[in-house]
C-alpha cells in the first residue's frame, strides 16, 4: 500500500486483485477532509466505492457495484466504469466517415454499444497520482490502437477524477487522434442515495434541465425524432419522483422498460446550474450533475434482475440504481443532424462532468 497527502486530505492504493494474464488491478482510495471517500480501479476507470452523508452526517456507500475484481472481469452492467470509444448505441454496429464505412462489434442485438466487446470499461489504464493542493487528482491513461473494436485511429485518451472537500467528483475526459475518429465517453455509476442497495430508486427525485428528449425504436436506437417532455412521463423540469411515472402507458416507457432514454439539455441553459439532479427525501442526500455535455442518458436500471450479488449481503434487484450519464447522442455518427461525435488529428477534445453531494 501507498500513500500521499495534502490539505484537500489522502490518496491510498492497494491491490485489488489480478487479471487473468497476471497483471494486478489496484485500488486507489481518495478521502478528502470532510470524509467523504472515492474508490477507483485502474481497471475500467471503475468507481468501486462513493460514500456521501445523510442528514445526519452519516456516511454510506451510495453506488452499486462488487467487493471482488472477479465479477469486474465477467460481463456486468458496466458498474462505475469509464465508457468509450463510444458511448451508448451505434445502429447496426456501423458507420461512414469520410466514405469509408467501419464495422465495430455488436454487443447489443445486432448494435454496437459502450465501446463493444472490449471497451474501455475492461481495459487497465495508466494511473497517476496528481499534485494538487485543492483536489485530490487521480489520472487515468488509456492508448486504444487503430481498429480497436472496430474504430480507426490510434485514440490516446485521458480521464482526470479530482475529488474537492466541498463533497465534488469532477471527471474531465481529454483525448486525441492520429486519423478522423468518433468518439462519445461517458462515467456508468450506478447511484442508489438510500445506502441500502437492496431497495428500488423509484422514491427517489429528479430534475433535468431539458425540454426534450430522443425518440427511440424497440432496439433503443434514436429513431431521429425529438419529442417534446411536455405533457408526458418524461417531464422532468420540476422535482418529480422518479416512480410516479416509470410504468406509465406510454410507448417510449414500453420499449424500455422504464427510463433508458437520451434527454437533451436546452440550447442556453445556465451550465451554472446542475443539469441534473437526483434527491432521497429519507436520507436527504441530494447529488447535482454539472456538466458541458450536451445530453443525459438517464437509466434506472430495468434490466437488472436480481442475480447479481450486492455490496453488503443480498442481491441487486430490479431498479436498484440510476444512471446520471452525461455524453453526446447515441448513434450521432449516423444522424448527421445530431450533434458531431467526429474527432481530426491536431484537436483536442475535451469536457467535464462534475458530481456534487449535499443535503436538504
């Protein structure tokens, strides 16, 4: 074990575990002054652990995951991973840049989705420990070679986690290429602000700054269609909980099963102000979304079943999490209208998304 220090409080790293080639996963554990503490792999950029206090000044574990890199290895919902190349669904795992077409692997159905078979959720990164007398910085490196999963160019990507003591996560993403690439990264915690990882989201609220959101068809792809939220389940501009409306006889809810849905932040919002924001009534835990993003793929975790053994005992069961994830639109590549995912060699690409914990 390792460790460093400053006034924004400590970084440790212990193993974690080993891989199957024999390369050993390690942990690095960030607890600011206020106490509240941040588990990161190496593995996967994965958040492992995130403890936040209730009204009380009590902390708990608030994000889903597992105790054991094991289950990390196997196929899993993509806990607290970093996501990339590309985030969320690419229609029929292909797409053309500059008239040539590429064909990623398709992991979803006939569609390519988070990355694919191997993304950037089971990859080990290079980890740093970064001199910061504010934050405590971890930064993760991770060079994806020309026509991994499918996707030209040699992609070096870096992902900075700064950890503040006014309870803040930020995740700035940075990332370059030496051919014309698509690229849309994403942070896939799984967040249950009850503590208790045995119990559904569904009483928890929510707000987004979004008037709209994507339509999609029965694979989830965006059919191209906007849709106004005015006036249906998916009008989240005021404080709702996010139960009242997630079984509603409404044909968008049908296909996904709930929320799995893209909003999109109105032109001009106030970046001042969270985009999202997710509250506990019993905790009192409320976390706010700031981010640069131009959407939110909000998930509460619908496909969950059950089978997968929880932190602390039991199992995680149907809806125990929700997804806060920021990112460009899915399937941007092949909707020229939609927002550029396309990234040239000699630009930078960059954005932040940042995770703040109070209470109310």
């Amino acid at each position: 074990m390792s460790q460093a220090s400053s006034a924004a409080g400590s970084i440790t790293s212990s193993v974690f575990g080993t891989m199957e080639d024999g390369r050993q996963v390690t942990r690095y554990t960030l607890v600011n002054t206020q106490g509240m503490a941040v588990d990161i792999l190496d593995y996967g950029g994965i958040i492992t652990r995130w403890t936040a206090p209730d009204r009380e000044g009590n902390y708990q574990d608030v994000v889903l995951g597992f105790e054991t890199l094991e289950p990390y290895l196997e196929r899993h919902p993509y806990f607290g991973a970093l996501v990339g190349r590309y985030a969320n669904r690419i229609a029929l795992g292909k797409f053309t840049l500059d008239d040539k077409e590429y064909t990623l692997a398709t992991n979803n159905g006939p569609n390519h989705l988070h990355g694919g078979d191997y993304g950037f959720d089971r990859k080990l990164w290079k980890a740093e420990v970064k001199a910061n007398p504010d934050s405590l910085q971890l930064q993760l490196e991770y060079l994806s070679p020309d026509g991994e999963e499918g996707f030209p160019g040699n992609l070096r990507t870096r992902v900075l986690y700064s950890l503040s003591n006014d309870n803040t996560l930020s995740v700035e993403y940075q990332a370059t290429t030496d051919r014309p690439t698509v690229l849309n990264l994403t942070q896939h915690t799984y967040f249950n602000l009850s503590g208790n990882f045995n119990t559904s989201i569904t009483d928890h609220n929510l707000q987004l700054q979004a008037e709209s959101l994507l339509e999609v068809d029965a694979d989830l792809i965006p059919t191209g269609n906007i849709l106004p939220v005015e006036g249906t389940p998916f009008d989240f501009r005021e404080v709702r909980e996010i139960g009242a409306d997630i079984d509603a006889d409404h044909p968008q809810i049908k296909l996904a099963g709930g929320y799995d849905h893209c909003w999109i932040f109105t032109d001009g919002i106030n970046r001042d102000k969270p985009a999202a924001q997710a509250y506990h009534p019993l905790s009192g835990r409320l976390l706010e979304v700031f981010t640069d993003q131009p959407a939110i793929q909000v998930y509460t975790a619908n496909f969950l079943q059950g089978k997968l053994r929880a932190k602390g005992g039991g199992t995680y069961p149907y809806r125990a999490g929700l997804c806060l994830e920021t990112q460009h639109y899915p399937d941007a590549p092949n909707r020229p209208e939609f927002p550029s995912t396309r990234l040239d060699p000699g630009l930078v690409f960059t954005s932040k998304t940042s995770f703040r914990f109070s209470v109310k």
